[in-house]
C-alpha cells in the first residue's frame, strides 16, 4: 500500500496478488489432506500454476493508466480465507 501511495507521483503502479493452492511441488500435501478450521483433516482442490502465470501477465500487461492493487487467484473449491 505505501509503494502505491508513494510512487503515485512518480508514475509507478504496483499491485499485489494473493495465491490460492496452486499446484506445486509444495502443495501436494494438500491434495492429499490438510487441517481445516473444524479440526478435520480434508484434501483441499489445487488450480493450476498457469493461472497464476495469467494474472502475473494480465496485471503487468496493463498500460500505466490503469492498475488492479489487488487481486485473490484461488481454486475454486478451495477453504475461502481463514481456511473455513
């Protein structure tokens, strides 16, 4: 928030993007099953990390007159924010 506010007057544009269970090495764990809010233990869906290769391209692919500051790439099923 501060780069944004700060390089406004300089012509500098950032945003910020929030990154659901993208399938990597390091989710595998999850698909398998992870600790939710209610104590189970449940596989949580993954998305692709092509998708968040799009967004990363998208949010700099716009001109400097517009900007997204923040954006949330998640799989669909997944547990929404605070994992519940």
């Amino acid at each position: 928030k501060a780069l944004a506010l700060e390089g406004r007057a300089l012509g500098i544009a950032c945003g910020q993007i929030d990154i659901g269970n993208a399938a990597t090495d390091m989710t595998r764990q999850i698909e398998a099953g992870a600790l939710q809010a209610d104590g189970q233990v449940r596989p949580e869906p993954t998305m692709s990390a092509e998708h968040v290769a799009d967004a990363v391209l998208y949010m700099a692919g716009l001109p400097l007159e517009a900007n997204v500051l923040t954006m949330t790439v998640m799989a669909t099923g997944m547990p929404f924010v605070g994992r519940g």
